[in-house]
C-alpha cells in the first residue's frame, strides 16, 4: 500500500503559466481532498471531492480547479500561476466525509 | 467560521521531559484529529479523537466535547518527537470541512 501519493515533489514556476499537480490513492476511499499550507500557518482545504463524480470548494479555492478523474485520482490545476500560489500543496483522502484523513507527502511549488 | 487555537504555540523542552499541548475550538464539531508534521514536512496521523481517551505509547490525547477542547500528552520526550503538531476539528452542518490550528512547534534538545 502507497498510501496517498503526489507528483511532482517540487516544481518551480513562472508567473502565468499552468500547471497540474496530480494526487493518487490506493485505499479505496470516496473522498479526496487538495489543501495549500503557507509559512507558519495550519492547512486551509481548497477543493475537494466528497465522492466520485463531484467536487466542491474549500476555504481558498480561488486561482484553481480540480478533476475526480476516478475514484482514485484526484488532480489540481493552475490555470495562470500567481506568486501568492506559492505554497506546499498536500493531498489527502478519508473514507468518509467525516472519517480519519491520511495526508500525502506534498508537492512544493514556488512561482516566480 | 469555527476557530482553532492551540497553545503553546513553540515548545523547547531536554529529552525526557513531559509535556501537554492544547487545543481550543469555537463550535461543535465531527470529530478532532491530531497530526505530527516532521522537520521533511510529512504530515503524520496522531489520534483520531472526537471524544474521550486514546493513547498511542509515550503519546495520549483527551477531547472534552462538551467544553471544546483537546489535550495531547507526550511523556518521556526524544528528539525524533521533534517537529509540529497540529489540531485540525470537522465542522458540521453539511458541508463538512477540516479546519487546522496554526500548530505547536516543538523542539526537543539532547
């Protein structure tokens, strides 16, 4: 078991461009999410998908969209990257809405 | 939105010290998690503890529901506990979502 897994591990950037960062799990659960985490700061959730074929905002989900592209795959788009999107982004799944959530190992993105 | 607040927010304790960290939420929530985030930055599950006791080795928790808070005790601290522990509750209300404190960051010194 892999658990929760995340590409790239890191990614530089330069303001404008896009990107996609891709998320994967291998538990079997309904529900994935994407969260960002600033300097100094606890994890604020900005998209995530309760079950396959849907998706919902979180707390910041401005400057992204998401993909459920199947029950195990659940990816996060920058469409014109912004130096304020510079962040480490975790992945994470739970079985349930409100069951344990099991964290990647992050992607750290910096935008120039 | 529901507030988390955990205390203290840095920590320097010797090997072998105890110590209890702190949790304070605003509302009633689904459940409280608590994390370890390593000095590489990988966020590791604690306790899955909406309620009452658990204990995990050196490590335990209690969540007092009814007052809205949550403790997490480490005894007989070692440098690898080093790193930063997060609270994260779930709101309820439908559209449940996993709120995070702002962590306390723990430092233990040979």
């Amino acid at each position: 078991n892999a658990g929760v897994t995340q590409t790239p591990k890191f990614q530089v950037l330069k303001t404008g461009q896009s990107m996609t960062l891709q998320c994967a799990q291998d538990m079997n659960h309904n529900s994935m999410y994407w969260y960002r985490q600033d300097p100094g700061m606890g994890l604020r959730l900005i998209y995530y998908s309760a079950s396959e074929g849907t998706t919902d905002k979180g707390e910041v989900p401005n400057g992204y969209n998401v993909s459920r592209l199947n029950k195990r795959e659940f990816s996060l788009r920058l469409e014109s990257a912004a130096p304020s999107q510079t962040s480490v982004y975790f992945c994470a799944s739970s079985l349930g809405r409100t069951d344990t959530q099991y964290f990647g190992p992050g992607t750290r993105l910096t935008v120039l | 939105g529901i507030q988390v607040e955990q205390s203290p927010p840095d920590l320097i304790l010797q090997e072998g010290a105890n110590s209890t960290l702190r949790c304070n939420f605003s509302d009633s929530v689904n459940n409280l998690q608590w994390f370890h985030q390593n000095p590489w930055g990988q966020l590791i599950n604690l306790f899955y503890i909406p309620s009452g006791t658990k204990q995990n080795g050196r490590l335990s928790a209690t969540t007092v529901a009814t007052e809205r808070y949550s403790l997490l005790y480490i005894s007989s601290s070692q440098t690898t506990d080093s790193g930063v522990y997060f609270c994260a509750v779930l709101t309820q209300g439908g559209s449940e979502k996993l709120v995070f404190g702002k962590g306390t960051k723990l430092t233990v010194n040979p």
